[in-house]
C-alpha cells in the first residue's frame, strides 16, 4: 500500500523566526511547519523578501515573476532556508527598507502598509490559485491582518480556490485602510460590502479573513470564546459569533528545541526536572549581572513588552507591596515610554532589589527564565502567551491573570491543586488588588519550600510543545479537506 501524499500547506506570514521577528507570531510561523511534517504536512511558507529572508534562503530558483505588483517589477522565489521551506515575494520597492515589517526605523508606519501586505494576500491567492503549476496547495493558512486579503483575493478573483484557513493571533490588530485604496489594491467594487471587505466604512484586512475564509482558528481556546464577546470582540465579536461553527482555539506551543532547559546554550548551567538543582546557578549568575543583592529573596522576573495590555502599569501600583515582602524586580522589555520610564526610575530608587533593561536580548530573555524564581503576566487580554510555556519549561512558576491562553497552560496552586499535586502555577483576576494578592500568595509558597519544589517539577513536567498543537492543526486541514470533496 502506497502512503498518503503529504497535505500541502501554504502559510502566508509576515514574519517569521529566526529571519524577521517583532512578537510572538514568528515564533508560531517559524515553528508550526517542523511540528505538522510528523503529522503528514508539507508547509511551504509565503513570506515578503525582506533583505533578511532573501539573503537566508538557499537553492533559489524563481517560479513565477511579474512586472507590476503595485508600483513595480517582483518575482517569487523558492528556497530553503535552515529547515524551513519558503517562497519570498521579491519586490525591492516593497520590501527592501530599514526597520522593522511595519514601521520605520523612527517607530512611524510605513504609509503604504495597505499595498505591501495587500500584494502579500494577491500573490498567495495567485499561488492558491494554482498559477505556479508545480504548487498547488491544498491548504492555504493565512496568519493576522497582514495575510488577511488572500481569502479576499481568492473569492473575488480566481476560479480555483484551496480550502482557506485563517489565524487570529491578536484581534487588537485589524489592519484598516481607507476605502478609497480599494481599486489601488486590485479588489472589485462587489467586495467592497458588509460581507466581504468593509468593516465600517474602511477596507478591513482582518475582517475579510474572518468573513472569507472556510474557518477559523485563534490561539487558544479561552481566547476563542472570549473574541465573541462585546469585551474582548473589537467590534467583531458579531461576525465571530455568527462564525462561532467555524471557529476553534488551538494553543500555541513553544519550540522546544529553542527553549530546553537541559540544551539551552544560552543560560550559565543546564538543568531538567530530575536535575533541578543546577538551576541555582542561573539565579546567581541573573542577580550579578542585574546587579541584584546576592540574597535568598524570591525573584520575580518580567519578559513583556510593556503596555497596557500586558498589565504592566497594574505592577507598577503594586511594586511596593512586593518589595515589602522583600522579595526582587527583574524586568526585560520596551514598549509604553511612561511604563519604561516608570521601570526604570524604580530601578534607580531600589537598587539591588528592582533592575531593569529597556529592549529585547534574547541571551537575558533565557537567563531570566532560567534564573528568576516567579514570573509575572498580568495582562489584560492575552491571545496565548509564550512567555508563561517558556515559564513552566524552566521551573519558573508563572504568575498570570485567568485570561486567554494564560487560562488554559496554567493550573493555580489552590489548595485541592496543591493537594492533589496538580499546581504549575498561580493565576488571578487582572485588577490591582488581585495582583498584590498573587504576589502575596506567590511568597507564602516561596516560604514552603517543600511545595515549591513539588510545583516547579509539575510546571517542568507539563506539555507545552508544538506537538499536540500541530495534531490538531493537521486534524483540521484533513476535516476541511474530507468536507470539500463531498
């Protein structure tokens, strides 16, 4: 008996680990394709040519060029790069600039974001669409508003359609662009309706994949029921409500060949849940190199960006309770210039006991998971989170708020979770006075030693790869695949 063909897969991202990377959606993109290829899926991912991906990939060969994707000449290039299988969407005047996919380098959105990631959704859809003969995809699986026109593109232009699925991984970002770009971006007056690409007298990219596409995934199953609420819905939650069949939560995972405490390159001593106790030499070396006071205090540590989402400016009300109990303040991050700020100058007032380092490095980010004792998230809202499975795979116990994807990795140390032995970490209500309650219960438990280690191992012993994640994603594509050839 001959085996089944690989499903094919076109992902389409605008971003991407380890090339280009602004949040958590490069890590998914990045590490979704190894995770499905044990599932019988081959990904191909359709990603814009930053100067990073062209210069990374290797084997290219050109599968399709054009002279005029909006404003000029561009090409499709195949290629591999580390063990990633890409096609990068070739156009300098587009895609070869500094800063980052988004914005320049002075923090300002490149204004023609609409026909940059417009032409994302055109050429997926052309590939969708069967135009490279050689490829064609059975699935096409569209990532965030930068991808969400290709289910557009694909409706109101080609004949061939794959089955569509498109990914929410932050509803806050929606990518609205004045209706009067519609003809500039290819798309035929008829799509322009309360059906198709309008979303309040705007062109919606991420409403268009909400609408257009067969179905639709968010990162986690909290979270999918909580974006069809008037709360957490962005004025979309009637849309997703009216979708509510064809809309499921698949949690995120973690690569766990980048975030393994017994390989990890990155952290001064190696350690796993049967070999716990080298962890201690992360802490030391984490406090000397923040300079921390070398004492037994809990250290709580914070990767975030720092916004009002993510419920920084809530730490930053109940610092004092936590520096009363003596315990200590690490934080890695950037974002809000008043919470940086507000971070830095509580560093500056409580040296030894508050540190903190404004931007990202990647080398810290693992050393403060490896070496702080607790890690605080008390987000508002939160798709999934990865920094709370970086969390339980190190044996730093996650702090986070009950919301989204912090819900649903983390179990809170109540009494029948500590008895029954079951408890990774602690969770709370996002409000000031919950959080200064969690900090409080957080140092009770650091005073038990005997229960702290005891939840440190479960935190180190649960699940967070991408390998349940990814057999839920190939179950999908099967299921939408077996429902089209009805």
């Amino acid at each position: 008996m001959t085996a089944a063909a690989p499903i094919l897969v076109l992902s389409v991202v605008s971003e991407m680990f380890p090339f280009v990377k602004t949040g958590g959606l490069a890590d998914v993109t990045g590490a979704l394709p190894g995770a499905l290829a044990p599932e019988n899926v081959r990904t191909v991912t359709l990603i814009p040519g930053y100067p990073a991906v062209l210069a990374a990939l290797r084997e290219p060969i050109v599968v399709l060029e054009t002279p005029d994707l909006f404003g000029g000449p561009a090409r499709l290039i195949h290629g591999r790069a580390k063990t990633l299988e890409l096609i990068a969407i070739d156009a300098p005047h587009l895609y070869d600039r500094p800063g980052n996919p988004y914005m320049s380098a002075d923090g300002r959105d490149w204004p023609d974001n609409a026909i940059r990631f417009g032409a994302l959704g055109l050429m997926a859809a052309r590939l969708g669409a069967g135009e490279v003969a050689a490829f064609r995809p059975d699935v096409l699986h569209a990532h965030d508003w930068q991808a969400g026109l290709a289910a557009a593109y694909l409706r109101y232009r080609f004949e061939r359609r794959p089955r569509t699925v498109m990914t929410v991984h932050n509803l806050a970002f929606q990518g609205l662009f004045p209706a009067s770009l519609l003809s500039g971006l290819a798309l035929p007056p008829q799509g322009y309706s309360i059906d198709g690409v309008e979303f309040h007298g705007e062109i919606g990219f991420l409403k268009a994949g909400l609408a257009l596409s067969d179905w639709i995934t968010t990162v986690s199953p909290t979270y999918a029921a909580e974006i069809r609420t008037r709360e957490f819905g962005m004025g979309l939650d009637g849309l997703l409500r009216g979708r509510t069949e064809r809309l499921s939560g698949i949690l995120n995972g973690i690569d766990d060949t980048v975030w393994n405490p017994s390989r990890d390159p990155l952290i001064a001593a190696n350690f796993d849940a049967r070999r716990i106790a080298p962890r201690i030499a992360n802490r030391a070396v984490l406090k000397r190199r923040m300079n921390l006071a070398a004492d037994d205090a809990l250290l709580f540590g914070v990767v975030s960006r720092l916004s009002w989402q993510k419920g920084l400016d809530m730490l930053v009300e109940v610092l004092p309770t936590l520096l009363a109990t003596g315990s200590q303040l690490v934080v890695l991050g950037s974002g809000e210039r008043n919470l940086q700020q507000a971070f830095l100058d509580a560093a500056r007032i409580h040296p030894g006991r508050v540190a903190c380092v404004i931007g990202y490095d990647e080398e810290l980010a693992h050393l403060i998971q490896a070496g702080a004792d607790a890690l605080l998230m008390p987000s508002r809202y939160e798709p999934c989170g990865l920094s709370q499975m970086c969390a339980l795979r190190y044996g730093t116990l996650p702090v986070v708020s009950h919301v989204g994807g912090l819900a649903d990795t983390v179990i809170d140390c109540n009494d029948m979770a500590i008895a029954e032995g079951v408890g990774t970490g602690i969770q709370f209500t996002p409000t000031i006075g919950m959080l200064e309650a969690a900090v409080l219960r957080t140092t009770a438990m650091w005073r038990n030693g005997r229960v702290w280690r005891r939840v440190q191992r479960n935190a180190m012993r649960a699940d967070v790869s991408w390998r349940r994640s990814a057999r839920r994603y190939a179950q999908l594509y099967r299921d939408l695949l077996a429902e089209w050839r009805k």
